[in-house]
DNA sequence: AGTCAATAGTTTATTTTATCAACTAATTCC
DNA sequence: GGAATTAGTTGATAAAATAAACTATTGACT
C-alpha cells in the first residue's frame, strides 16, 4: 500500500519549516478562512466583507483610510468593498463633518441585522477551528496574536 | 489637529472584529509576510517559493501532491513554483521509483545553499515581528498554532 | 486478464486579490 | 496665499486562487 495521506503529513511536519511561525499562521489561517467563508457564503459575505461589515457595525465610526490600516489592505480594495456592502443597503458613507475629504463608514439596520447573524457563524466556525484548544488556550493565543499583529 | 494613526487604531482595536483570533492571524500573517519577502527579495524569493524550497531541501522528499496539501495550495501552483525553481536549478524532480505517476521534490547543492542563506534571513525577519515576545512566549504560540494549523 | 474508479501531475481559463501610478478634492504647514 | 500632504477614487498590471479538462499511471474488483 502506497503512503497515507495522514503518515506523510507527519514526515513533512518533523521538517524545519513546520517549526516555523510563520508558516503556522499561513497554514491555521487557511484552515481557518476557508471554513469561515463556506460559512459566510450563505449570507453572500466573505471573510473581508465582513471585517468591513463588522467594522462599520461598531461604535468606532471608522474612515476609508483607518480600514485600510486595521484591515492591511490597500485603499483602493476598500472602495470596492464599501461600495459592495453600499449597494446592498448594508453600509453608507457619512461624510465627516470634520474633514470633507474623509467618509465615515456606518452600518445600516439592515447591515447591523446582517452582521448579527453573521457573527454566530463565524464564531461557530471560530469553535471548530479551534475545537483542540481549552478556553484558557484560545485566550492565550489571542493575547499572543493580538501582541504580534499590534506590535509598533 | 485631526486624529493620529495610533489613536485610531486603538479606537478600532476595541471592537469586537479585534478579538477574534481568525483577524489577528490575518493581521499577524500580513505583517510577518511582508517583512519576510522583503529580505527574501533580495534571494529572489518569496515566501512561497521559501516554503516549497525549504521542504525540497529537507529530507522529507516530498511528492508535489504532498507539498500542496502541505502548503494549502492548489497543485497547479505548485507545479509553477517547482517549475520556477527547477529552472533556477535548485530543485530537480525525481521520478518516485516506486509510483510512476508521482515526483519526488528534491534540492540541489545549489538549493541547500541557497535554503540556508534564505533561512537566516527568515529567522531573522521572525525575530523582528515576533520582538515583543520572550522565547518562551514564542514556543508557546508555536505550540498553539501547530494545534490549530494540524488539528482533524 | 480486463474493466473501472481514483490519483499525480499538467495545462488552460477564469476570477479574485495585490500592487501601484495617476488624478481630484480637501486639508495642513509654512 | 502657495506648497506639500492626505482621503478617496479610478484604471492598469501582476500575482494568486479556483476550477475544469486532459494524460499517464495505479489500485480495486470481478
């Protein structure tokens, strides 16, 4: 019988580059966003819409710009996912009474109502994804990520 | 004066999207990534081409399917990434003697040589993202990710 | 042995994402 | 007031993800 799928993972994860940290987080973020998006697609989202969504939704009253930054995508990315979440009546652009250059992005009822539900799939997703880990652990890992991703 | 960066990221990192451990890997990941192909550039590699070279030069001889799933990539692209490599001479396919069908992914003097300048530079650049972390910390979220990023 | 299903690799096409330059309008700095 | 900077937008181009179709095996079954 030819090599299992399972053995031969094994052998490929005694290799240096399964030590790696950065390699771990490209491989658990895979595992992750893909059951994330099956998930979301249901409610015609992905994983970026709904950081956008989730952004909008909260009480932080975000700029283009700040999505940008918080989200490490490119400005002009986030014009297309406003103007998605926009023409689906999920977000508007306020314009900033303090600077007219700059938007406002706020959700909508209707994105407020979305995002609701969209938060209890991802946050089952989340649970399967990290089904192997005790609370303790997923707060761990959460205080250890947030360091790495906020340092600076 | 108009707000600053930082206050604005601290406004958004209080947000509920700022605690959930598939967004902060997505953040963690962007940022590592970008410093690593930054160095690798330099080796006129990326972090992928890193990644199916270090396990070329391992002695794990991987078949391409293996890399694939390994890397949670499409096997198309792992024929271009072989492909890119083997022209460079610093991998070569070898037949798998005991599966006609099947290659066998191995580095060549040149590779390893290559590999082992490309993985100073990476440690070095994970030095760098992960600085706010004590060794400890870091075995730990090494551990945590490996759960996470091997689980099923 | 012979058929049939499944697998490894490849090619090609399509879509999505990333990167970057150019432009407008508004703001800040001097 | 004028120069430099910034937020958002558009458009072009390159890189990456996704998926279908095809070849050459191999494996399973009868």
């Amino acid at each position: 019988m030819a090599e299992t799928h399972t053995s031969s993972r094994h052998r490929l994860q005694s290799t240096d580059l399964a030590t790696e940290i950065e390699f771990l987080m490209a491989r658990a973020r895979a595992l992750g966003t893909s059951k994330a998006n099956e998930q979301l697609a249901a409610l015609n989202l992905k994983a970026r819409s709904y950081a956008v969504l989730a952004l909008a939704c909260s009480d932080s009253r975000p700029s283009q710009r700040e999505l940008a930054e918080f989200l490490s995508l490119d400005a002009s990315q986030i014009v297309a996912l406003v103007d998605g979440l926009e023409s689906r009546g999920l977000v508007v652009r306020e314009p900033d009474t303090s600077d007219r250059r700059s938007n406002v992005i706020v959700g909508t009822p209707e994105g407020v109502a979305l995002y609701e539900r969209a938060v209890s799939v991802v946050s089952a997703a989340e649970g399967k994804s990290l089904g192997s880990l005790s609370e303790t652990e997923r707060d761990q890992l959460r205080e250890l990520l947030a360091r790495v991703a906020f340092e600076g």
